[in-house]
C-alpha cells in the first residue's frame, strides 16, 4: 500500500483535501477521530488520562469534559507533554491496525495535525501539507470560528511554524484561494502522482523516465529533499544500513545536473544488498534487474569489488537513483570523495560542467540518458580520477560518513580509478 501523510496547520484547509481523497478513492485515517475513540468512556485510554489528571476532567455523564482538560493544557507545555504521552502512542497503535487491514494496493492517507511536531515524516512513502498563508488562516478563524485574532494566533503558535511544515512537505496543496481550487489540486496530485505511485508501488516497478539529459541549474532544495528520502531509507531497512549519503551532482551546491537525486547506502556486503532489496522496494525504491558493475575494465584487479545494486523509485514525482555498496570498496568510496572533491575545487566543478554541457549536448535528443552516462567515462577514469586522488593525497581526505574498523580498512586512495559504467545510464556521480 502508498502510505500517506497528510498535515496542515490550523485552518489550512486539510479537512478539504483529505475529504476529496476519500471521494477519489483513498483510505483516509483521521488522527483526531482516533484521539476521541480512544478516550471513550470505558477505555483504557481514558483512565490513564484520569489518572494524570483527576476525575475533575470528567463530566457528568463520566465522559471526558475536553474544555476542562483544554483549559488544564493549552499554555502548558509539561502538562501537554503528559497528555501527549497517553494519547499519541494510542492514536498510533490503531492507526497501524486500520491501515493494516485497508485493501492491497490502497493508497492509506493518514491525516495528523501535529505530523510535524511528532516527527513522524520518515514513516511515509510521502508527506502532503496543505498550506495556505498566516494571514489567511486567521481571517478564517474569525469568520468561521468566531475566534479572535488573538485567539487564532495563539492557537497557531502551538502547532510547527509555516516553514516547518513545508520543510517536511514531498508534496505542498495551496489553499490561499477557493476550496474549488484546493480540490483541483488534490485531483491533480491524485492523477498524475498518488495514482501511479501506489500501481507502481503494488508492482515493485520504476516509475518510467524518458528523454535524454537536462541539466537544470542548482535547485537549493535538492539537499532537503534527499535528507527526507534518507529517512525514509534508514526506517525501512534498518540495521543492514551502515551508510547513507547524498551523492552526485545535486549533492554540489551551484551545480547544474539533470534532476535526479543520488543517493549511496552502504552495507556490510552484496549479501546485505540482495538481503534488503525487498524491503527498499516496499519503501518506494525497487530495484534494477541483477547486480551491476561500476567497473568499465575487465583489466582492472578484482573487478567484483566494484559491484552494486542499483535502485530508483516508484515515485512518479521525483528521480532518483539509489547506490547500494559495500562500505568501504572502491565505488562506494569513489563517490564520496568525487563529491567532496567538487564540494571543495572550484576549477574541478567548472571542468565537470563543461563535461557535463558537452556530453548533454551530444545527447540532447536520445530517448534515454544512458549515451549520456556512457560518453562522461572516459573523463571520469582518464581525467577525473587521477586529480580526484590527487586532491585526496593532499587534503588527507577520507570517507566522511564512517570510520571503517581496523580490520576492514578503506581502500588506499589508489585504488579509485574511475566509477565506470553501471549498465543502466546511471552512474556514480550521473546526475
């Protein structure tokens, strides 16, 4: 199933765009329900909250008197933080239990107002936030709830700031206008993303890329959108994950690249690539056929060495391609410090780029970008790869992201000569 995470602040609209993903097919989870079911008279949910609190916070009837307990928390975040600590993890549990039994290859939309706040991003294929201006939000809140401004606005500094939100945000639904226009929104998102993701998902299939090479130039957001698929990455496959790191040329900042994020996760061995690859394709990042070698050159020693598996995702709307390596071979090495060494030598980055245009250029009219891939290796052995190491020798670089153990030692800086082809157009630093 495509696990969805749905949030907003306060008057954004999200009750809108969750109740048109139910009329559009989707399993909508609403956290707040939750919260109400599961403090109802007789549950164990209720008695741990009276025993925090006292039976004052009951009503008559022996129900839970919200306004009562309101009144007891809001302002107070030691007294929210207990309360919290009951219903969140309750909340949870029986979220966990609908989404379990939603149909195969549902799309689960989990709506959660403080998704943010509790930090719960990583535990989606995707996170959607439906956003709409400070302003506007308090306008709403006085018009249709009667509140104050100043009520609107303290009831705005108790949930994650704007920007915050849209930090966490894979998707973003704007709501500063009419709800006819956040519904089409949310159509278009269904159609052209949240559809095809959840078949592909279902499938275990790539999301389908077509064209030859475009470099965009440097998109300052590319390093926040791979942190939050890093997550994701960590969660799904832990403790086979040793390393996990943006590579590539969106990993440079001022670097133009094709639109394509890299990603390098690093595990003991290829034993523990095949042993995860089921579950990186459950998290949104199927695999390519078989085992792929970075290594152009059957001359080279121990070509083996420089073996992979290659991922990408399922997502239809975002690139990427997923390197998994032993930690500590050549490729895997080879990567982090292609990186850091255009990270750090302006004339390496303009060279690259010139590379880069030149090969793009040749390429602009293919179907796929593997011409492309395969035309960059000549400068990536050839010229790349010696001044790389050089660089390295004299910097005393060495891998950023882990301390191998003394009895697995990185390989000397030597034995990187080039990444080589991967056989699938996409290569250590492709984009």
């Amino acid at each position: 199933m495509l696990k969805i995470g749905l949030t907003g602040g306060i008057a954004s609209g999200k009750s809108v765009a969750a109740a048109r993903l139910r009329e559009l097919g989707a399993v909508v989870i609403d956290a707040d329900a939750l919260a109400r079911e599961v403090v109802e008279p007789g549950t164990p949910g209720l008695a741990r909250v009276v025993g925090a609190f006292s039976k004052a916070i009951l009503s008559p009837d022996g129900g839970l008197d919200r306004p009562k307990l309101g009144a007891l928390v809001f302002g107070n975040p030691e007294r929210l933080a207990v309360l919290n600590s009951i219903i969140h993890p309750l909340v949870r549990e029986r979220a966990a239990a609908l989404a379990a039994s939603a149909p195969k290859g549902a799309v689960v939309v989990q709506d959660i107002p403080l998704l943010v706040e509790t930090g719960q991003g990583a535990n989606f294929h995707l996170v959607v936030v439906v956003d709409a201006p400070d302003d506007v939000r308090v306008q709403r809140m006085v018009q249709h709830r009667h509140m104050t401004a100043a009520d609107a606005r303290a009831r705005m500094a108790a949930q994650a700031g704007r920007e915050l939100r849209l930090a966490a945000a894979d998707a973003v639904l704007d709501n500063s206008g009419a709800k006819e226009e956040l519904r089409d929104a949310v159509d278009r998102l269904w159609k052209f993303r949240l559809a095809p993701f959840a078949e592909n998902l279902a499938r275990h299939r790539l999301a389908a890329r077509s064209g030859g090479p475009v470099l965009t130039p440097a998109n300052p957001d590319w390093p926040a959108q791979a942190d939050r698929l890093i997550a994701r990455l960590r969660a799904a496959a832990a403790p086979d994950v040793l390393t996990l790191d943006h590579v590539g040329s969106t990993a440079v900042p001022g670097l133009a690249a094709k639109d394509v994020l890299d990603l390098q996760l690093g595990v003991e061995d290829m034993a523990a690539a095949e042993r995860i690859a089921p579950l990186l394709a459950d998290a949104g990042f199927p695999a390519w056929p078989g085992i792929i070698s970075d290594n152009p050159k059957p001359s080279r020693p121990d070509p083996a060495d420089w073996a992979k598996r290659l991922h990408g995702n399922a997502d239809p709307g975002r690139a990427v391609n997923l390197h998994v390596r032993a930690v500590g071979s050549p490729g895997w090495r080879f990567a982090l410090c292609f990186r850091d060494w255009l990270r750090e030598d302006a004339a390496a980055r303009a060279d690259y780029l010139a590379e880069k245009r030149r090969v793009a250029k040749l390429h602009g009219v293919d179907k796929s970008t593997a011409g492309y891939a395969a035309d960059k290796e000549g400068w990536f052995a050839d010229y790349a790869a010696p001044r790389m190491e050089s660089w390295a020798r004299h910097t005393g670089w060495h891998p950023p992201s882990y301390t191998a153990p003394a009895t697995a030692p990185v390989p000397e800086a030597g034995a990187a000569r080039g990444p080589g082809r991967t056989g699938s157009g996409s290569g250590t630093a492709e984009s």
